[in-house]
C-alpha cells in the first residue's frame, strides 16, 4: 500500500521577473511567500514574513544566498530557511520550486 503527499504546484511568476541576486513577494490563498533566485540561477521560496516581527521579507536586501529584514536587519539562509543572525531566532520555511514552461513555481501542501 503506498501513500501518496497531496501537494500542488502553483504558478508564482516569469522566471525572468526575477533578478539574479534578489526576492520576490508573491502572495497566494491569504498567505505571503518569498520567492530567491541565487547568484548561481537557481530558485528557492520561503515563507513571506519575517518571524521575528513579521515585515515583509521581500523588502528586504538579498546578499549570495542570505536574506536581511528591512526592520531590524535580521539574516536568513534563503537556501535552507536557518536563522543566521540576531534578532530572529526561529527558522523561516522553506517550499520546493521548480521551472516548468518559463514559469517558476512553488509547491504547497
């Protein structure tokens, strides 16, 4: 007997609506995500909000694979979600993503 995961793949935006180096808001189903395309041209999304006092990460500043709240300049790893400096402490999560016919997409569920 096998089980199954449900889990969709949602369309989040163009590939090239992204810059290399840099984040993305996209919103979807009330929720906020964050939405990474490294330096090496690869995508990754996380939660939208900052957990520390949940602003927006996608105002923040990308640098490599590190994320920085505009607030208080807390620092993720986009790539893995870890908290990386002070003052958040509690880990972002982290969604796959994939490419499929120029679009990049997250997967929910």
């Amino acid at each position: 007997m096998s089980t199954s995961i449900d889990s969709t793949w949602i369309d989040a935006c163009d590939a090239d609506d992204i810059e290399q180096e840099d984040v993305l808001r996209f919103d979807h189903a009330g929720r906020t995500f964050a939405l990474y395309r490294s330096p090496d041209d690869e995508y990754f999304a996380t939660d939208g909000l900052c957990t520390h006092e949940q602003i927006h990460l996608a105002d923040g500043l990308v640098m490599g694979d590190i994320i920085e709240c505009p607030k208080h300049n807390g620092r993720f790893n986009y790539r893995s979600g870890e908290a990386k400096g002070a003052p958040v402490c509690v880990n972002l999560r982290t969604y796959p993503v994939r490419l499929a016919g120029g679009k990049v997409q997250i997967q929910l569920g």
